[in-house]
C-alpha cells in the first residue's frame, strides 16, 4: 500500500510540474504576443535605421564596388562626407551624370538593405520642388500600397566658403 | 471506511501538489517578469521613433548652425568691406567693428536697433535668416517647434589667415505633435567656428583706394620661404610677387585689424604682400614703399624720412624701402633707380 502511495505521490510531482509548465507557457504566449511589434512598428523602423544610415555612414566606411568605382574615378573626393551628402552634392551639381551617379549610389545600398518585397523611392525636396533620385517599383504601386512609410530628415551641405545647400528635406519613401 | 480514510488522504496530497503547482507558476513568473517589463516598454512604438526623430533633428541643428555661421561670416566680411569701401570709411576701432559685424549676422543690417539704416547685402546668407530656413522647414515638414535667441556674437583672430567667430545661442526644440511635450529639449550653447579669409578682399587698400584698380584678395603664400624669413631672395621674391599672395609676417598688422585701420604689430596674425603697380591709382606714387600696408598708410614714404628705391621685380619698377628690401634678400645690383634717400 505505502509502495503504491509513494507511486502515486511521484505522479502527483510531475503532474505539479506539468500544470505549472503549461500555466507558465500559457502566459508566455499571452504576454508575447503583445510584446512582438506590430508589422507596422517593423517597416517603420526599417525605413529609420535606413535613413539614418544613409544620414550618418561617411563613404570611407562603405565597401561598396560602385563607391570605390566612383571614387576612383574622381566622382567623389571627399569620402569624409556622408553619404547624404555626397548624394546632395550630386544633387547640387545639377548635372544629368551626377544624378545618375546619385542614383547608382542609392539604388547600390537599397538592394542590399531593404528587401525586394518593398517599393522604395527616395526624394529630395527643395523649395517645395521634389525631386526623385531613386524609385524602386514593385507589383504594387505607391498609390494602390497596402502600407506606405515615409521617414524624413533635414539635409543640408557647405558647398564652400560662401555657398550652402539647404536646408532640403530627404525623404525616403517604402510601401508594400 | 478504510476506503474512505484512502480517498481522504489521497486529496489532500491532490491539494497540497496543487498548490505546489501554484508555488511554482507564481516562481516562474516571477524570475521572468523583469523581461516581460522591458520588452513591454519597447511596445511603445510611436514616442520612441518619435523621439528619434527629434534627437537627429537636435543633432542636425546645432551642425547646421555651424555651417551657417562659417558662409555668414564670409560673405559678413565681404560685405563690410563693400560696404567700407562705398563710404571710403575704416571703423572706429575693433567695438564699432564688432557691433557692425553683429548687427549684419543678425538683422542685415548695418544698426539693428534703426530700421532706416543700410543694408549689408547678404541677402538670405544672415544668419537669423539661415536659421529661420530651418526652423521653419522643420515646423512644417517635421511638425517639430523651435525656438532660439542669439544672445551674443563675437569675432576675433588668432591665426593669420582665419578669424574665429564665437556664438552663444539658447534654443529650445520640441515636439508639436504632443500638448504635454513629452519631448523638449533645451539648451544654451556656445559654438565657436574658424573661418577662412582666402578669397576675401584686403580691406585696407579697397578702403582707401578709390579708382577700382585694387581688388587685392587673400591668398596665402605656399612657396619654399613660407616659414623660413632667411630664404630671401631675389628669385624667391620675384615668385612671391607674381603669386599675388599673402604672407605671414608678425610685425604687419592682422587681417582684422584692417577694418579699423590699426597698423600695430600682430605677432599671431601679421600678413603682407607686395603691391603691383598696375594694380596702384595712375601713376602709382614711387615715393611709398610698395609692401601693401606701408603703401597705404603713408608709413613708409620719403617723407616719412625712408630710404626707397625701384627694385625691378618681374619686369616691374616695384618702389621698395631699403629696410624690406634687406628682408626680402634683394640687393643693390636689383637696384635700378634711387627715388629717396
């Protein structure tokens, strides 16, 4: 009988650690999926960090082949200047090459950062006149996008002595 | 009745494992509420990117004040000079300079405080105007307020060929989308920038010439006697001469200094060059010495009691006193004609 008794006391321990697994568990997955971001929360952070890259990362510090083609080439002849800058400088020349290169700079990065799934373009508004730089289309256009986020900052540049550019807003756009 | 004790027994171990379970849920929980904490704080997604937002901004407006007050301050000294040179007028002394200076950066205006007073000329280059440009995009497209207040601006030199401009401004930057401001920050800071005098016109000679000849820029010399004064001579000189530039020298007077017309020794920020004489009013006086702040200012003349004499330089007759002449290593063979002695 005690042999019996003590059988069953070990099934009772596990099954006080079973119950207590599936309670833990439970609220595990209740409180998780309140936790995980939104989808929302996702894109919109994505375009952040991208544009904050872009804002921040001087062109010494991207190891990039159609950098160092440009570089090479005497396209660019400051890598201290950001690569927002370089991409204003572009803009500033007016030149139709330059915008090109501009173009070639931001179209290299986005393929590598922003997944294929999404449109992207990226704008740089001047006196209320925007201009596009970059456009990425996909199968969805930016007027039919389920989710269109758009992540804007200020972007200016010291041309030289007496000559600034800005301040201009860059805006970058990406919709699924 | 054994049956029954059996059956009593067996649940009141079912209670007391029970509320081992429970002991053992609530431990769980617990050790793992911390984590829950944190991640829940992250689930607040519009104030943190918000915040983001605004802290690049604050980053980017201090940056971009800096910018602003280095192509300010160029294009201020470039007007100042404009505007000397209509009125054929030095300034006082450096507080007149210095008010003048300010009064353009903040207003572009010669004398904030009188509206009828002349404009400097910047056009949108001021700096409360650079400023406004970005606070007013920054209100529209970011939907972020600032607000700011210049409390001082000052302009000093202490290398020959930059100024040093200080400014103390106090901002505050917040966030408009909120009533409560969850997001403000606030700040007085002082930012102090070097400018570049390259390319800027040479205020003395513009000031006191009157026949549009002289249009003298800044530009620094970079040949072998730079900072070696004991590489003089004639060949060297004749380079300088033909570089039209500037060289460091600590007993001229600064660049700065030129605008109030103080010919005193500045032994951080001297400069001098060589004047051509096509550059001089018709006919050029041969009786000054051609190094550009004796030429004008009368400091070197026969009058004055100097030795001069015509060196020729490039092909030039180049009117020298004998004092520099020795400094530039140039002899009494490049002599080609006593105007005083």
């Amino acid at each position: 009988m005690f042999k019996s008794l003590k059988k069953k006391g070990y099934y009772f321990i596990i099954d006080a650690f079973i119950g207590s697994t599936i309670i833990f568990l439970s609220l595990m997955i209740i409180l998780n999926e309140g936790v995980r971001p939104t989808k929302i929360q996702y894109n919109y952070e994505m375009v952040e960090e991208y544009s904050s890259f872009i804002l921040n990362t001087k062109i010494e510090e991207v190891n990039n082949p159609y950098f160092t083609m440009l570089i090479d080439d005497k396209r660019i002849n400051d890598t201290s200047l950001t690569i927002m800058d370089q991409i204003d400088l572009f803009y500033f020349s007016g030149n139709p090459g330059d915008l090109q290169r501009a173009r070639g700079m931001i179209q290299n990065l986005t393929e590598q950062l922003i997944p294929g799934k999404y449109g992207f373009s990226y704008n740089i508004i001047d006196q209320s006149t925007t201009t596009n730089i970059y456009n990425r289309t996909i199968d969805t256009d930016i007027k039919d996008a389920k989710l269109i986020i758009a992540s804007k900052k200020i972007t200016f540049l010291q041309i030289n002595s007496t000559t600034m550019f800005g301040p201009a807003m860059t805006e970058i756009k990406v919709w699924i | 009745m054994d049956l029954k004790l059996k059956k009593l027994k067996l649940s009141r171990k079912a209670v007391l494992f029970s509320l081992i379970s429970v002991l053992f849920s609530v431990l769980f929980i617990t050790i793992f509420s911390q984590n829950f904490n944190t991640l829940y704080e992250d689930r607040i997604p519009g104030s943190n990117i918000r915040i983001k937002v605004i802290d690049t901004y604050v980053r980017n407006f201090e940056t971009y004040l800096g910018d602003s007050t280095q192509v300010s301050t160029y294009r201020t000294l470039d007007a100042i000079t404009n505007y000397s040179y209509n009125k054929h007028k030095f300034f006082a002394d450096f507080n007149s300079f210095n008010k003048t200076f300010h009064d353009c950066m903040i207003c572009n205006r010669v004398d904030c405080s009188n509206v009828g007073s002349d404009s400097c000329g910047l056009g949108l280059y001021y700096l409360d105007a650079r400023l406004r440009n970005i606070t007013t995009l920054s209100n529209q497209q970011l939907n972020i307020n600032t607000t700011y207040h210049i409390n001082s601006i000052s302009i000093e030199q202490r290398l020959a060929f930059e100024v040093e401009v200080t400014i103390n401004i106090s901002y505050n930057i917040t966030d408009n989308s909120d009533e409560k401001y969850y997001a403000k920050w606030s700040k007085e800071t002082i930012i102090t920038q070097p400018v570049s005098i390259i390319g800027l016109l040479e205020p003395t000679g513009n000031i006191n010439d009157s026949t549009d000849r002289y249009n003298r820029t800044i530009k620094r010399y970079k040949g072998i006697c730079e900072s070696n004064d004991a590489c003089w001579n004639a060949v060297n000189t004749e380079e300088f001469y033909k570089d039209y530039s500037f060289r460091l020298y600590q007993n001229s007077t600064s660049f700065l200094q030129r605008y109030w017309n103080d010919n005193s020794p500045s032994s951080c920020c001297g400069i001098e060059t060589i004047l051509h004489p096509s550059e001089l009013p018709v006919p050029p006086d041969g009786n000054r010495s051609y190094i550009e702040h004796y030429y004008w200012n009368d400091a070197y003349t026969c009058s004055g009691g100097k030795t001069i004499s015509v060196y020729n330089i490039s092909y030039d007759n180049v009117s020298l006193d004998s004092g520099t002449a020795a400094r530039y290593g140039l002899t009494d063979s490049d002599v080609v004609g006593i105007v005083c002695r």
